[in-house]
C-alpha cells in the first residue's frame, strides 16, 4: 500500500501553501485520492514526482538544504496515522 500525504504535509514538502495545493489538484497538475467526503490524500509517488518535475536543468541543489529536506520527510513519514502508513 502506498504512503498517502494529507494535503497540509504535502504542501510542507512541496513548499507551497495547502490553497496552492489544492488549486494544483483542481487544474490537475497533482493527482489526489479522495478517502471520503472532504478527505484528499496525495501519494508519495505523486509528491515526487511534482518535485522530479519542478526542478530545472542546471540547477545545482545545497547538499546541506537537501539533507534537512530528507531528515522532514522522514520524521513526517513516521508521525503519519497509522491507517495512512504503507503495510
């Protein structure tokens, strides 16, 4: 089972704001999975690969931004109830 994101851990990750979030959702440049009424929840994969996405060519990343980015994404993965957590 894949690793689902509420949308306000999503925008954390993506660095937007979760209004952003849910505009992109809208005009479909991220897929989400409705869990119920008013309940949305974006994949891991999804998060990814808008990140994959986003970067530009040539664009040289700070090893040390990146290690936080991996250290958040971490501890958010273990903070996730537990229903929404892989198998």
């Amino acid at each position: 089972m894949p690793l689902y994101y509420t949308i306000a851990e999503a925008a954390e990750l993506l660095r937007l704001t979760q209004n952003t979030v849910r505009e992109y959702i809208k005009r479909g440049l991220l897929s989400a999975v409705n869990f119920g009424i008013r309940k949305q929840r974006i994949a891991h994969e999804e998060v990814d690969r808008y990140n994959r996405e986003r970067r530009k060519p040539g664009n040289t990343t700070n090893r040390k931004q990146s290690d936080a980015r991996v250290k958040t994404i971490r501890s958010m993965e273990k903070s996730i109830h537990p229903r929404y957590a892989p198998k």
